[in-house]
C-alpha cells in the first residue's frame, strides 16, 4: 500500500508537465492546482478501496484535460431538437432571430438606455421603448414587460383583485407546465376564485348570477393546452365586456401563446390574436414571450393605460421585470412584426413551424445515404411521415405534417433503442430525438445544418 501511495505524482510536478501548459494557459493555475489534488484525493481512495492505482494513473495529464474540458463546459449545452416538437420548453423554446441576437449583442457590450431619458437626461421606463411597439402593433394604449406570462397573470391579479372576487369559467381552469395552476396563482395573488358554468358549457347568465359586491374582475384563460370537443359553449371576450362595463369591472385575458399574426394566413391553426380582444375592448391582454410571438422568455402585457399604470406602480413589478438583454432581444423581435412581407424568413419560430413537408422530405432523402451506411447493420433507416407539433406545455394538440428519418433495431430488442439514443444524447452536440412505436424518430422539421448532423452521427 505504502508502495503505490508514493507512486502518486506531486502537484509541483504536474504543473510544469508539458502537457499541462496550455491548460493552465487556458484555466489558470489555481484552477488546475484544485483539479489536481482532487485527482490525488480520488488516487489515495481508489488505492485505500482496490489496493490498485486508477486507471487513469499512467496518464495525469490527459485525465486533468478531460476532467477540465467536462467542468468548463457549459451546462446549457447547443442541441440538435429532433423531437418534432417546434416550441420545445425544455430546450428552450423559441429560436431568436439574428436580429433579436444582435441586438442582445450589442446591448452586453456597451451601456444602454435602459431607464435613462435622453431628452431631459431623467430616469425613465425601462418598458417605454418595447411598450411604444407593442400599442403600435396591437391598438393598445399601454403595455407592461414582465419575465413570464404567469408572473403577468400574477401581477394583474394581484394588482386589481387582490382581498376580491375574480369570476372565471370552470373550463377555463387550466393546469400549465410543471402543475402550475390559474387557481394556485390567484391565491398567490390574495385573490378569491368564484368559478361559473361547467367542464363544457359556459353561459354570459352564469357570469352575471356571480357578480357581487366583493366581485374584482372578470378573467377569461385561452385554454391552449387542451381542447374540448361536442356539447359546448363559451362565453365571448365581447360579451364579458359588455357585462363588465355594466357593472364597472375590468376583464383580462389570459392568451398564453398569443400570435401577433393571423396564424390562418400562412397554412397554420387559427389562434386568438391581442389585437383582436384589445378592439373588443378587454382591459387587459397578456401572453408570452417565447411560444408564437417567437422572441425571449417574458410576459406581455397590453391593455388600457389606467390599469398599466397600477401594474407598473404595484411592488411586484419590480421583483417581475426583465434585464436588458430581454428587452433588447423582445424589440428586435417586434421589429420584424413591421415588415410582414419579410416576416417569415426573419423570424425562425414562424419558418419552422411553416416549412413544407416536401421540403423536409427532400432534405431526408439527402441525409439518407450516409445515416443508412453509419447504422444500417444495426438498424433499419427508413423514412416515415409524421406529425410534429407545435409545443409542448401550450399547443400540443394541432400537428404539422412532415417527416422524421426512423431507427428500427433489426433484433426487435428495445433497449438498443435507448442504447442509441443514450449514446447520441452523450454527443459534444448531443442529437434529441423521441422513441415512438418500437423507433427511435428523428423528426427533421427544425432542423437548419444537416452536414453538422452528418457530421455528428456518422462516426
């Protein structure tokens, strides 16, 4: 034992290692100099468990490079999503567009004038400059940036009903990503949920039996997580505006993936607008960010300038806002909304989710040949229609056609699906695929850089 302790190298001695030089170039001494005697403390215990050296033993430098190379690596790594699902939430969501990057570019290299005027060198609205496009682009007369949609459902509850009623259909009750529920928020925000209607059916006379003298608003939810079907009914934004400016209450509405564009104009499934309720007079319209608008995670909302003005005064807000970085890329996505006729080719979200199924096709029938020849002796490659979708905790439901290169093991075992699909999650790009009736499917709709696939899957 006394033996293969004195075998381990001394830490002066790894730091002058030629090896080691450009590491500590790289990382600096005090980093390497920890590394390594975590190196020699992991040695003493294997020796003390095995009564034997580590494997790695007859090479410190290279174990120290590796070991370094893991622990530098970021934790939010670059992915290829191959899961057919376009606004994936736990790879991020929404691709930003170049413009939106730049912009957070060049907003990280320089100061800014995040809450600084110009004209009378004051401080002013870090919202003032997102919140001039948003009216400009939705009628409305004010606008407030938070970092998600549920801190703004949050934020304007809390802000007009908090110790009130807040009227809402049963069906509306929605449960978002990670049980997060519309009834858990309104306690959060001190607010008392009165449902009305059923499951299905919703009627304006059920709304108005509720009406009360405790009663704060009236909230509506856009149910984009599910869809219910046959028997039903539902009450209108307009007709709940009616009814509220009969008895003086605000109504809000909560739009979650709310599109800025008339998704029916360019071959996708219809979804309500901000514009739309904005003209039908709500007096609060929020959504998110990062679904269909297609920018950075945050929370929008627009509304009247009365009620944006309380919600920028609320205390919440403050522990609610965003950084420039959110701002910069929120502008530089809502720029593009200026330019329509661009609109599709600027903005990632909206080109992939609108690519045609034979483009995506004929991209397959290109990468077939070397994926065919890397696995075919494992596996049967094949191409196979399929259905992508459009997200993941909101708009689950509607599909998109395309088609996904599929992995079939030729043993019929299907732990050798989830051994590939270990191994190609192992990758310096890991490739994120989904197992799916015995294959492993990599669905190529929001795929951009086919040769770094190749590059990445043909060993």
């Amino acid at each position: 034992m006394k033996n293969l302790y004195s075998q381990l190298p001394a830490i002066d001695t790894l730091l002058r290692d030629p090896h080691l030089q450009p590491l500590i170039a790289e990382t600096g001494n005090a980093f390497l100099t920890r590394l390594l005697r975590q190196l020699q403390q992991e040695a003493r215990e294997h020796i003390q468990r095995q009564h034997a050296l580590p494997d790695w033993h007859e090479n410190w430098p290279q174990e120290a490079i590796r070991r370094a190379q893991r622990q530098q690596r970021s934790a939010l790594r670059p992915v290829f999503n191959l899961t057919g699902t376009v606004l994936h939430t736990n790879l991020g969501r929404a691709v930003l567009s170049d413009r939106a990057i730049a912009a957070v570019t060049a907003c990280l290299r320089q100061p800014v004038t995040l809450e600084y005027a110009l004209d009378d060198a004051a401080r002013g609205h870090r919202d003032r400059a997102v919140s001039a496009l948003l009216c400009e682009l939705t009628g409305a007369e004010a606008a407030c940036i938070v970092n998600n949609n549920a801190a703004a459902v949050l934020l304007m509850l809390a802000t007009l009903a908090a110790g009130r009623e807040v009227v809402m259909s049963r069906g509306e009750l929605v449960e978002i990503g990670g049980a997060f529920r519309i009834p858990d928020v309104m306690r959060q925000a001190g607010c008392q949920l009165v449902e009305v209607g059923t499951t299905n059916r919703t009627h304006l006379k059920d709304y108005r039996a509720a009406i009360g003298e405790h009663t704060g608003l009236l909230m509506k939810v856009h149910t984009s997580n599910y869809q219910i079907q046959g028997f039903t009914h539902a009450v209108t934004e307009q007709e709940l505006v009616t009814l509220g400016e009969a008895h003086q209450l605000p109504v809000i509405s909560d739009l979650g993936s709310g599109s800025l564009i008339d998704m029916t104009a360019y071959g996708l499934p219809a979804e309500p607008m901000p514009q739309q309720l904005i003209a039908a007079g709500v007096s609060l319209v929020s959504f998110s960010g990062d679904k269909l608008l297609g920018g950075p995670q945050a929370g929008i909302i627009v509304g009247k300038k009365a009620l944006i003005d309380q919600l920028q005064q609320h205390p919440l807000k403050r522990a609610l806002r965003v950084d420039k970085m959110t701002l910069a890329a929120l502008e530089a996505t809502l720029q593009l909304y200026r330019q329509p006729e661009t609109l599709q080719e600027a903005l990632p979200t909206l080109r992939l989710l609108t690519r045609p199924a034979h483009e995506i096709l004929q991209q397959a029938e290109r990468l077939m040949p070397a994926l065919e020849q890397a696995w075919g002796a494992q596996f049967a490659v094949a191409i196979a229609p399929c259905s992508s979708q459009i997200g993941s905790g909101s708009l689950p439901v509607d599909r998109l056609p395309g088609f996904a290169i599929t992995f079939t093991p030729h043993s019929g075992h299907g732990s050798e699906l989830q051994t590939l699909a270990q191994r190609w999650r192992t990758l310096a790009r890991p490739v994120i695929g989904r197992i799916q009736e015995g294959r492993l499917w990599l669905d190529l709709r929001c795929l951009d850089d086919e040769a770094a696939l190749i590059q990445a899957l043909v060993p």
